[in-house]
C-alpha cells in the first residue's frame, strides 16, 4: 500500500510545488512513492520530503510532456503498486494529468486540496479551496482510489526530515499510440528551467512597466535571479506578453519564495493566483495601490529607476 506522488522536476532538483505535495501525500498515513517523468540526473532531496520509494517512468517515445501516456502509466504503477491515493501539485501538468487520470478511470478527481484523511475504507475527509482560494469547503470523497491535486500556494512546505536518499527504480509501463498522440516539448527559443508555476522567484511586469519594450529590465533581473517573469492580466490583454505568463485567478498561480511585482496594482484577481508567494515586493509610483497593503516590503518609486540599480546591485553582489 503507497501513495503515487507526481514529483515534477525544477532543474536538478524537485519543483517546490511538487516538494509541498510531497509532504500532503506523507500526511495520507502511506509510505509516499514519488513519480518522475523525463530524463535529468536523479533529483536530490527526496528523502528530506518523507519520500519511501522512488521511481522513473520510462517507455518508448515517452519524451518530453504527454498528459494521456502519463496518466496511464500513473494508473498502472498505482494498480502495480496497490496505490491508495494519487497526488498532484495543482500545477498546469499537475492538473490536466489528473484530469485524464480521472477520465481514463472514470474516478472522481478533488482539485485544489489543503487536507485530506482517512475516514473508513474508501472514504476521504477534505477540505479543499473554492473560489479561487476565497472559500474552504469540507467534503467527503468516496472512491477505491482518491485522485489528489493539492492546493500549494495554501499548505507551503514542510520542515525537512533526515534519513538516506531512496532507490530510484524504473518503471515501464504499457502505452498504445493513442496516449503519444498529444505530447509538447521545450522549443529551442524557450527555456528549459523552471516554469512561471515551480519558480522559486518570480518577476512580475503590469501596466507600470510601459510597453513590450519595458520588460527587457525584467527578464534581465529574473535571469540574474533564476526565476522567471510573470504578468498582469492587463499586459497579456494588451498584446505585450504571451498568456502563459499570467498570473492571477484565469492564469497561473503562484507559490515562489519571492514575487517581485513591478507596476501592477494588485487588483482582486491578480492577488489569488500569487497569495501563496512567501514574500510579496512591490514596486509602484502608488501607494495606495492594493498590493502595496499586501506587500512584505513596498518601494514607491518609478520602476524604470528601481530595476537598473537593482540589477546592477545584483550584478555586484554576484561577482
């Protein structure tokens, strides 16, 4: 008996939303396994997240993102493995895996958990977040095997724990063409670290930044940092930015260790998809902006003369 945790990569390590769901999946009460797709070096620190087992899907063609060919081998290693539950990050991948991890089952999926319990055989107490975070919602799920996305942004991570790094086995696991038929890669004009939803630090661009043209200051500090660059509903709706760079309740949502919001006001929407950032730094000529009263810490100035002397301090202090 185990819980199947889907361990999605950050570089050489796991992603931080994936390490928070890791320490969900450990507080299910089973030895937690955690599932990795892609090639990479073994990540480290798994042990440190409660993790039992480890293991590697590897199969023919299976390169790169496929949501339908990882939700069956999730289903085969779970049926392999005598899974209890499956859990997910509420990541992009995160969730659309599960969701055909539930359509393939024809099993009920629980988006956006903060806790989860057992509570008889086949029978789970949650409470999960409604409403783009604005409600809590105690429920009861009842299925042979929960499937799990957790809510990360709410729960953050746990305190690390001792003990030796697990085996990593490989597991391989029946795909028919169907399930190849979708698939996406990293282009060769596209990074290949972390994604706007697993980024330990992320800059954020809205209104205040001018134009496309203002955000190449931003996309240098993210670069200095090792983050990425995120944006405003505005700016996507203007044409500046792609959409996959949103952040907010109909983008992306958030959970770095610092989010660096540059001339965004922080309107209702754009604060539920970063709330769960561990510090909040806003930089804006408005000091009655919203996201001034939900900030860490709070410039008031003009960005366009911040960001020149803060990557420049960067620059220094890394050299």
């Amino acid at each position: 008996m185990t819980v199947l945790c889907l361990a999605e990569r950050d570089g050489s390590g796991i992603a931080a939303s994936s390490a928070a769901a890791l320490g969900f999946a450990r507080s299910l009460g089973a030895p937690v396994t955690a599932v990795l797709f892609g090639a990479g070096p073994e990540p480290s620190g798994l042990a440190a997240r409660g993790v039992a087992a480890a293991c590697r899907v590897r199969a023919p063609g299976l390169a790169g993102y496929a949501p339908a060919a990882w939700a069956r081998s999730l289903w085969q290693l779970a049926l392999a493995r005598g899974a209890v539950a499956v859990v997910a990050a509420a990541t992009d991948r995160g969730a659309e895996v599960l969701a055909h991890l539930g359509a393939i089952t024809t099993l009920p999926v629980a988006a956006n958990c903060v806790s989860a319990s057992g509570h008889g055989p086949g029978t789970w107490r949650l409470v999960r977040q409604r409403w783009a975070g604005s409600v809590l919602e105690d429920a009861i799920l009842e299925a042979p095997v929960a499937l799990l996305t957790v809510a990360v942004d709410a729960i953050g991570e746990d305190e690390p724990l001792p003990g030796p790094e697990p085996d990593v086995g490989d597991f391989v696991p029946e795909l028919t063409e169907p399930d190849l038929l979708v698939r996406a890669s990293e282009s060769a004009g596209q990074s290949s670290g972390a994604s706007l939803a697993t980024a330990r630090v992320v800059v954020g661009g809205g209104r205040g930044v001018g134009g496309p043209e203002g955000f190449a200051a931003l996309e240098e500090l993210a670069a200095l940092l090792g983050g990425v660059v995120g944006v405003s509903r505005v700016v996507t709706s203007a044409g500046w930015r792609p959409h996959r760079q949103q952040v907010g309740q109909t983008g992306t949502k958030i959970a770095p260790e610092v989010y660096l919001a540059c001339g965004i006001s922080g309107a209702i929407q754009h604060m539920a998809g970063c709330q769960g950032a561990r510090h909040i730094i806003a930089i804006n000529t408005d000091e009655g902006a919203p996201i001034i009263g939900r900030a860490d810490y709070a410039v008031i100035a003009d960005l366009h003369a911040v960001l020149p002397a803060l990557i420049a301090a960067v620059r220094n202090a890394a050299s």
